[in-house]
C-alpha cells in the first residue's frame, strides 16, 4: 500500500478509536481498567474493547456475544459502519493496527501501570 495512503488510513483509525474510548469514557468511567491487554483482540468479538467490557447475556439472549450485546448497551446500531465510526471495527479488516491503537488508548487512560502494558 502506498506510504502516503497508509499514513491517512492510520490517522483516521486513530480518530475513530479516540471517538470510542470518548464514548466509553462517558458510559463507562473507568472501562481501561476493565481491559486485559494480554487478551485483547479487536478481531475478536469476545476479547476486543467491547467483548471484554460486556458478558454474554443468558441462553437466548438475542444478542449472542458479548460484542453485540455491548454495542446494544452502548446504543449503537451494530451495522458495521457505526461500528467503525467508533474504532469496534476496520472496514480494511486491519485488526493488528486496530489492537495497537486501541492499546494505546487504554494505556494512557489506565490509573495505575499494570504489568500487561507492555504486552
């Protein structure tokens, strides 16, 4: 991918995930505590930002995962690109850059260092 290209797509992922931890910030004070970096995965819809921050609901839940019952709970339809807007998503598919941003963000909002912070 051209250096140039790369660079913008990086920024605006940057902007989205900041745009999600705002809102986290909001309906969730203190949810990078909550984050286990070891684990997390934004591919993965049960160890990414939301999965980690929200359980699956009981059998039958409608929601199926704990990502999905999370975007409900945070009020966001979970069509992809409301997800994207909020950094849940990449519509490139580029998770590993996805996971370092999101890491990032939650590393400068943690109260204390924990030991996964350089995970």
């Amino acid at each position: 991918m051209n250096p140039i290209v790369r660079k913008a797509l990086r920024a605006t992922m940057a902007k989205h995930v900041a745009q999600g931890a705002a809102l986290l910030d909001k309906q969730a004070p203190g949810w990078a505590d909550e984050i286990s970096l070891i684990d997390l995965d934004m591919s993965d819809p049960e160890v990414c930002v939301v999965g980690q921050l929200y359980e699956t609901g009981a059998i039958g839940d409608p929601w199926g995962s704990a990502y999905r019952q999370g975007l409900h709970l945070l009020n966001i339809d979970p069509n992809l690109d409301a997800a994207v807007y909020f950094g849940f998503e990449d519509i490139f598919g580029d998770y590993a850059e996805l996971t370092e941003l999101w890491t990032r963000e939650i590393q400068a909002r943690r109260s204390t260092p924990r030991r996964d912070d350089h995970a």
